[in-house]
C-alpha cells in the first residue's frame, strides 16, 4: 500500500494559487498601476500649468463701470443682491425675531433677542436693515447708470428689471 502523505492527492491542482500569491499579485498589480499613473501625472504638468494662466483684469473702477458692455453685469447686481439679502439677512436673522428659532450662543444681543429685546440698530436686527438699504442703494446705483448706457431707456428690459428690485427694497 502506498503512503498517503508522499502522494498527492487527485483533488489537488498543481496550479492552484493560495491566497497570499493572490494578495501579493495583487499589491504588485497596485504599484505597477501607481507608477504608470503618476509617471503620466508628472508628464502633464506642464499642460497643467497653461490651464492654471488666469487673465483677470484688475478690480473694476467705478469710473470703469460707463461701458456698455457691463450692461449685463449691473443688470445682474440688484438681483444677486437681494438673494444674498434673503439667504443671511432676512431668513435667518429674520427668524430670531420669531419663536421658530431659540439662541444657544452666549453673546448679549444674542441672548435680548432671544428674549424679544430688540434694539433696532444693534446686531442682529441691524444687520436686515442695513441689507435692504444696500439693495436700495444698488438698485438707484445701478438704474442710473443704465439710463445713461442703454440706447433706449424706456424700452430697457435691464433698466424696468432694476427698478422693480429698486422699488421692492423701498416697499420691504
């Protein structure tokens, strides 16, 4: 009779891999592919660096602001004013006058308002009313400038655009 241990069994592969050659063929695999990616990322950078050249003229003068070509941009600026206004101003510190928002924060104002103390031009309740009087000073600001800008000011949808927002802040 044969001994059992000398020979192999018939169930066995010899090509059958055992889990540390597949983890190690594995991290083989891994490295080859870091290498050849940061070989092709080394070799790009200097087409990076083109993408990275930013012309950005400097910050706009007010005198600047007489070209018809900003005609777009002053039109947009009453607009983004007043989201800005209602994202911070209006519906957050807005709704510390309310009973739906309670004030954990320490400050003294905080804590009046929480209470419904509230003084009209400190902190908090200034800052809703500032914003709205920024939005009305864009607004004039900015309609008069289109009236000089645009060829036809009682035809301009930019100007009557504007206006609206203008007379909105005066109303708020």
């Amino acid at each position: 009779m044969k001994n059992s241990q000398t020979q192999p069994r018939k169930d066995n592969k010899i090509n059958k891999r055992t889990p540390i050659m597949k983890l190690s063929n594995a991290i083989r695999a891994g490295a080859v592919s870091l290498a050849l990616g940061s070989t092709l990322a080394l070799g790009a950078c200097d087409a990076i660096d083109d993408m990275l050249v930013v012309d950005n003229p400097e910050t706009i003068q007010p005198g600047e602001l007489n070209d018809e070509r900003l005609i777009d941009v002053l039109a947009n600026s009453p607009p983004g004013e007043l989201q800005d206004m209602y994202d911070e101003q209006i519906v957050w510190l807005g709704s510390m006058l309310t009973d739906e928002v309670v004030q954990g924060i320490n400050w003294e104002q905080t804590a009046r308002t929480s209470q419904r103390i509230i003084r009209y031009n400190e902190g908090d309740a200034d800052d809703m009313y500032e914003t709205i009087h920024q939005l009305r000073m864009i607004s004039d600001t900015v309609a008069a400038r289109l009236r000089e800008l645009v060829e036809d000011p009682a035809s301009s949808a930019e100007l009557a655009q504007t206006l609206v927002y203008g007379g909105y802040s005066y109303i708020f």
